[in-house]
C-alpha cells in the first residue's frame, strides 16, 4: 500500500461571510498512520466508513503539524502522479492569499 496525499480546506461558517475561510492544507498520510487511525476509529466509532481512516490520519497529523485550525473541514485525495504536485509545501496552513497565489 502506498501513501496518500489529502488537501484539507478547513472554514467556520459562523463568521461573516468573506472570513469564513480558515485556511488549506496539503498532508502526506502513510500506510501506518492510517492504520493507526483505523485502530483509533474501531474503537471510538463502531460504524466508521470503511477507507475513513486515511482522512482521519491526515486530520490527526494536520493537528499535529499545527496546521489544523478548527472548524469545519473537506478533503480531497490528490493523485500521487500529479505533476504539479512538487510545487506544494506539506504541513503547513495555507492562507486566502497563499491558495490563491497557487492559480498563477
């Protein structure tokens, strides 16, 4: 089994509209932190989506890493083949300005 990489939008929908948004981050997840996870989750949630402990992986490191703001999150699974893919830093919280300085 390989790694995966996760972007993680996080926002709080509580806050006016315009700073809603919190932050992104990209995160490698490795085969053995989503075994951790999934151990983690059988325990806590019996009826835990099958696959959920790659993304819970990727949100615990996210904390760890200090790039986890809070709030609310959505999360997309990146191609490991992605050309494009070199050109992010992992680990770290992304701003507004910093997301948006990716498009160019």
């Amino acid at each position: 089994m390989n790694d995966k990489v996760f972007w993680l939008s996080f926002c709080d929908t509580d806050r006016p509209k315009g700073e809603q948004f919190l932050g992104a981050c990209m995160i490698r997840v490795t085969p053995d932190e989503a075994t951790e996870a999934r151990n983690e989750m059988e325990r806590r949630f019996a009826l835990a989506p099958e696959g959920g402990e790659w993304v819970g992986a990727a949100l615990k490191k996210a904390q760890r890493l200090g790039c986890n703001p809070g709030g609310e999150v959505a999360s997309v699974e990146i191609d490991l083949d992605e050309p494009n893919l070199s050109r992010y830093t992992f680990g770290v919280l992304m701003s507004r300005d910093d997301v948006e300085g990716m498009r160019t």
